[in-house]
C-alpha cells in the first residue's frame, strides 16, 4: 500500500502551493521525488523535491539564507553599508546577488581609505571593519607608526634597527627601545603602551636619572641634612624627590630622625625642631603680636592671681590660656580674672592648623580693641623663622662653649 504525502506528513499540507494543481497532497507518495511548488507560513514560494522536504525537513530556502531573494536576503538589502563598500573586482557578480550571510570570500573597497581587501562576506556582516583603518593590516603612509605619531617616531631609538616606526603600526605588542626628546632617557617600552599615552619614566618621575631629577640635583639644599653616615642603602643622587623611602636626616641643630624622602622635598622639616616649635607657637605669636603694638608679656607668671597664667598683657588686662586646662583649675582662673578685672580668652590648641591659631590669637587682641591688620600666613612664616633662627643661635653657643 503506498503511503501519500497527506497521510504521512499532514502538516505539510498547508505549505502545499495551489501552482501545483491538479495535483495534490493525497495523490503524490511521501517518497516522491518530484519536484513541486511550496508556499511557506512567510508568504515565500519555492520549488522543492517531496523527498527532501519529508526526508531533510527542509524548509523556506530564503529564510534559511540557503537561496537568495532580491530584496528580502540578499547583501544590497540587508547591509546597504556594506553594499556600498563591494569593489567592482567583484564583478560580474553583484550584492543583489548573494546573501547576507554567504561563506564566499568577496572583495571590499574602504569608502574612508579608498583601500581594497578580500574577507568572507559572512564576516563582513559579523562586523569586521576595513582592516587598514582598524590597523590590523600595515600601509605606509598611511597607517605605520611613524605616519600616525611623527611625535613619538622621533623618540625611537637606534637601538632598534633594522626595526624602523614606519615597518610597525600602533597596535604592535613590540618590546622596542626609546630615547626621551625633553631628558635624552633610553628605555624599553611596548608599542602600543606608547600609543596609547606611556610617557617616559623620568619626565613621569618613575625613574631617576642622575643629573637631571634625581634629589641631590632638584633639592640640593636637602644634601646638607642628607645622614650619609646611616644611609648607606641609598645616595641622594641616584633617588628621586618623589620617593616615598623613609631616610635619615640630620638637621642643622644636630637632630637625627626619619622621614620621608617626598616629605623632605614637600617642605616638611625636622620632626624634632617642629614638635619644639609647635609647643612654644602661642606664647611666640602672642609675643610677636604684643610687639607690634609695643606692648609688653608676662609668661607663666603667677604674681597675677596667685596661679601662673599662660600669657598676660598687662596693658589690657588680656589673659591668653592656650594650654588644655583642668576644670577646676580653670574655672578658679575665670573667677579670680574676673575678681581682677581681667578678661580671659581660651583658644584650644591642637597643634595641626598653625595659621587657624594665629587668626584666634587675632580675634583676643580684637576683643580689647587691639586690631592687627597684618597677612597671617606670611606671620605664620616669619613666626617660623624667628624660631630657628633662634634655636639655631642657641645652638652654636653650647657649641662654642664645649
């Protein structure tokens, strides 16, 4: 008994084509090879083997971008873009012609560069790019190294011949030697990395070059305080201002410490000398301040109210209390000032913002209507320097008695 296509596989008879009356799906075997029209649930009509339909399970030819319908798969409608760019080369065959997705190698004319290159057109439409442009294929004068960066190609090195910038392009993970325009520094660096903005290490202070950025040629007025007894791992000519590298110093009043070879550069003196500096602050800028207005200070002094106050301006009866005070002690010091008439102004100390305590110090003369107009920070900086120079004096004198 033979077995009809309707009986066998009835869900083709939907797709069966009317262009193929009188014959139908009850009347053909489902081993037919006999070539007829079908008509799919995407409105296509094709022609097909029964076989291969009911055997392959084949369906729409152009659905499945097995056969080419001009407008519906084929390159010119589907990736007008890329239809644009098909070289004449090509020729006779057009992209009306194959399909989006074809494994056939084609050949493309770059519509930005004008160049030509032959790829899959199934790569083509995945994405892939005109390769001179992307780089991935080299052209002199177009797109080499020394083309696109004549900046850069003058700093390569002759240290890499017969390699030359315009035989490599800027995506080349080449190792390859450069010489610094702005420092004459010779270092090894990729090709890429220098495209993509990798600066010379020593302009970049990540290398020292002696003569040029290392300590002892930027902050020779460091070398002076350089310990070069203790620090023997390390020569201030071969280490930058840069280095976080905790060294040994020794300052002008003989102090030894640790600090920070970025620190010493930044400004930062002797530990020592600063914690000493910082404690007599108040009474200096109190002093200094008094000064300006010819007016004397009494230290810790306790003839006043029987306690010794921390600053006192007897001109006007202004006490300065900058030292952490004990409740009870204060709180007599406020009752026997205010038995004597004397105004007491408290300005919490905490050793960390110098021109803030300046600006209070300010404020308690202002509060007795002593007005101080002068630049604090440049106060700040002469503060200082009355300080060490100072100790410094006092220095010398232990040492011209020894």
């Amino acid at each position: 008994m033979k077995r009809m296509l309707a009986d066998v596989c009835p869900e083709l008879i939907n797709e069966w084509s009317q262009r193929n009356l009188p014959l139908t799906p009850d009347s053909v075997t489902h081993g037919s090879n006999k070539i007829v029209w079908w008509n799919g649930k995407c409105g296509h009509e094709w022609r097909a083997s029964i076989k291969n339909r009911v055997i392959s399970g084949s369906g729409c030819p152009y659905c499945s971008h097995n056969a080419i319908l001009e407008g519906y798969n084929d390159l010119a409608s589907q990736k007008p873009e890329l239809a644009a760019e098909w070289s004449a080369r090509n020729a006779p065959l057009l992209p009306t012609q194959v399909t989006v997705f074809a494994n056939r190698k084609a050949w493309w004319k770059c519509k930005e560069c004008g160049n030509e290159w032959e790829t899959l057109i199934s790569t083509r439409s995945d994405g892939s790019k005109c390769p001179y442009c992307s780089g991935y294929i080299l052209l002199k004068g177009f797109n080499d190294f020394a083309t696109l960066y004549p900046q850069l190609a003058e700093e390569w090195s002759d240290r890499n011949l017969p390699l030359t910038p315009d035989t490599v392009n800027d995506k080349s993970r080449k190792n390859v030697w450069w010489k610094c325009r702005t420092c004459g520094y010779e270092w090894k660096s990729v090709i890429h990395s220098r495209a993509k903005g990798a600066m010379c290490p020593v302009c970049a202070d990540r290398a020292v070059l002696t003569g040029y950025n290392d300590l002892a040629t930027t902050d020779p007025h460091l070398l002076d305080e350089w310990d070069f007894d203790k620090n023997t791992d390390f020569l201030p000519e071969h280490i930058s201002r840069h280095s976080m590298y905790s060294v040994w110093w020794k300052c002008p009043l003989n102090h030894s410490y640790k600090a920070a070879i970025s620190d010493r550069a930044s400004g930062m003196g002797c530990k020592v000398c600063d914690k000493e500096y910082k404690s007599v602050l108040p009474k200096l800028a109190i002093m200094v301040y008094a000064g300006m207005n010819k007016m004397s200070v009494k230290f810790d002094d306790d003839s006043i109210i029987g306690i010794p106050l921390e600053s006192y301006l007897s001109e006007e009866k202004l006490a300065i209390e900058t030292s952490k005070p004990n409740e009870n002690e204060y709180r007599l010091k406020q009752y026997l000032c205010k038995k004597r008439n004397i105004k007491l102004v408290y300005i919490p100390y905490k050793r960390t913002d110098e021109i803030s305590l300046l600006e209070k110090i300010k404020q308690a003369f202002r509060s007795v209507h002593i007005y101080i107009n002068s630049d604090t920070e440049k106060d700040a900086e002469i503060i200082k320097q009355r300080f060490y120079d100072w100790r410094l004096r006092q220095s010398q004198s232990v040492i011209a008695q020894k």
